[in-house]
C-alpha cells in the first residue's frame, strides 16, 4: 500500500470528495445538472416574454385600427373582397416546408380508417 493511502487525513480528504461528488443528495452532478436545467428554462423565459409583447403589440393595433385589422386577415388568413383576385407567392423555403407538412401527414394515417366502398380483400 502506498505511504500516501496510509495518512488518515489524505484518506479522509478522498471520502469526504466521494461523498460530496457521488453519493450526497445535493452532490456535484446532480448541481450542475440542476444549473443547466435552470439556464435553459432562463433562456425560455426571456423568449417567451419577448414573444408575449410582441403578441400584446400586435393585438394593440388590430384592436385599434381596422386598416390593420385588414391587413391581418389578408395576409394571414388568405381573405379577399369578392371582387379581388388572389396571388401567393410562396417562397423556395415555405415551399419545401409545405412539401414536407404534405409527407408527414401522409405517412401519419390513422390505421383501421378506410375510405368509403373499399374492401379488406383489395
């Protein structure tokens, strides 16, 4: 056994930083996972909170003027006056991510729904 094993205050020392690291309830490992936990729900928060006044405002003005009211509902709900006609330009990107909305929803069927007059024996 080596001479420094046999002094009672290194082994000490190598129990008590077992015991801090490892074993101990509120132990090293678990803190700094809690920290990280905490830094990621912080960087959430802030977010959020960002997105929240941006949503405040938004609501603002399309509760305050009906021009941007309008705008709204054209540009996000695809609405029109009967005598318009209406254009959407899409986007390489918003193209790509409709294709792949499109795959998605085709593989992700329902089992057991069939479509009406069709038979199991096909």
């Amino acid at each position: 056994m080596p001479a420094w094993m046999k002094n009672r205050y290194v082994l000490t020392l190598l129990i008590f930083l077992i015991w801090i690291i490892l074993i101990d309830p509120n132990n090293l490992i678990s803190r700094v996972r809690d920290l990280r936990t905490r830094n990621r729900l912080l960087r959430e928060k802030e977010f959020y909170m960002g997105r929240i006044e941006e949503d405040r405002r938004k609501l603002n003005e399309l509760r305050t003027s009906n021009e941007n009211l309008e705008k709204f509902a054209r540009e996000q709900y695809l609405m029109k006056k009967p005598d318009e006609d209406l254009f959407v330009i899409v986007t390489p990107e918003e193209e790509r991510k409709i294709r792949r909305d499109r795959k998605v929803s085709k593989t992700a069927k329902p089992a057991g729904r069939r479509a009406p007059g069709s038979s199991k024996n096909r």
